[in-house]
C-alpha cells in the first residue's frame, strides 16, 4: 500500500481571490495522520478545518476553527494527556512578505498556494499551554527510583 494514498490534499491556491474584493472560497478538510504526525503532534482525534477564505477590500483573510484531540505528555510523569482543541484563528494571506510583516498574523502563499496543513499544525502548536499536566494534583515521578507516584509511593518516598 502506498501511504501516499491516504494523504489529504491540503494545499489551496489562493490566486482566484487576489484583486477580486468580496470573493470568498470556503475551506472543509480532514487532515490525514501522516500530515498531522509529520509536525510533531499526536493526534487521537485528526484536526477538522473549517473556515473561509475571504477577500475583504482588497486584502486577503483566512479564518477558520480548527477541532481536534491532541495526545499529549504529562510534563511531570510522562503519562498520555487527551487534549481536546476547538480554537478560531485569524490571519492575513499575502503573496509576498513585506519586512514589517514578518510575524505569525501573516501567512505566506508562496507562488499564491497556501499550505493549510502548515498554517493549522503550527497554530495548533502555539495554541498549546507551556506546561501540559494531567492533572494540577500530579505528583509526577520519583527523581530517585523514576516510580509514577500518582499510582503508588515508592520506598524512597516512604523513608523521607
Ligand atoms: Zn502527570
Ligand atoms: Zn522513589
């Protein structure tokens, strides 16, 4: 089987917006695990994208909600983490960078495609919290033995 098979076609172009104020294109897609895994995400649930292209007096909009369940990693025992994810985000499309541009509010179509599956995993990424946490009660593992405390003491606990 090739794996290519399976992979999401999530590049648009944008060039049947540009200079046409008021022009919209919606945007629905699934996007594949490959894809997903690819930026560094685990996912238990694939990011569904729906959203809107728009052309607003000449300058070109992307939103879009992405929804989605993210396997993370508790930071203090390692143990697997279900996020769920449903956030809107909102950029400005352009086809070239100006300098003062240069921040996350824009997104690049280089030769005016748009990589959809780049602009949601990276703002999925950013969207995260520095710390992921199972709980606020976790008790994270032993320095000493590495035993999961939340599941039982270990003897080094129990001498201090
Ligand atoms: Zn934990
Ligand atoms: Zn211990």
């Amino acid at each position: 089987m090739d794996p290519q098979q399976n992979r999401v076609n999530t590049t648009i172009s944008v060039r049947p917006l540009l200079h046409r104020p008021g022009e919209r294109k919606e945007v629905s897609l699934t996007l594949d695990a490959e894809t997903a895994s690819s930026f560094g995400l685990c996912c238990a649930q694939l990011p569904q994208v729906k959203g809107v292209l728009e052309n607003r007096a000449g300058v070109l909009f992307f939103r879009y909600t992405a929804e989605c369940v993210l396997d993370l990693v508790c930071d203090r025992c390692l143990s697997s983490v279900t996020y769920p994810v449903c956030e809107e985000f909102e950029h400005i499309v352009v086809t070239e960078l100006a300098v003062e541009q240069n921040d996350s509010d824009y997104l690049l179509a280089s030769d005016t495609m748009l990589d959809v599956a780049e602009v949601v995993m990276t703002d999925l990424r950013l969207s995260l919290p520095s710390k992921t946490l199972c709980s606020e009660a976790c008790l994270g593992l032993c320095p000493h033995c590495g035993q999961n405390r939340n599941e039982a003491p270990c003897s080094c606990c129990e001498e201090a």
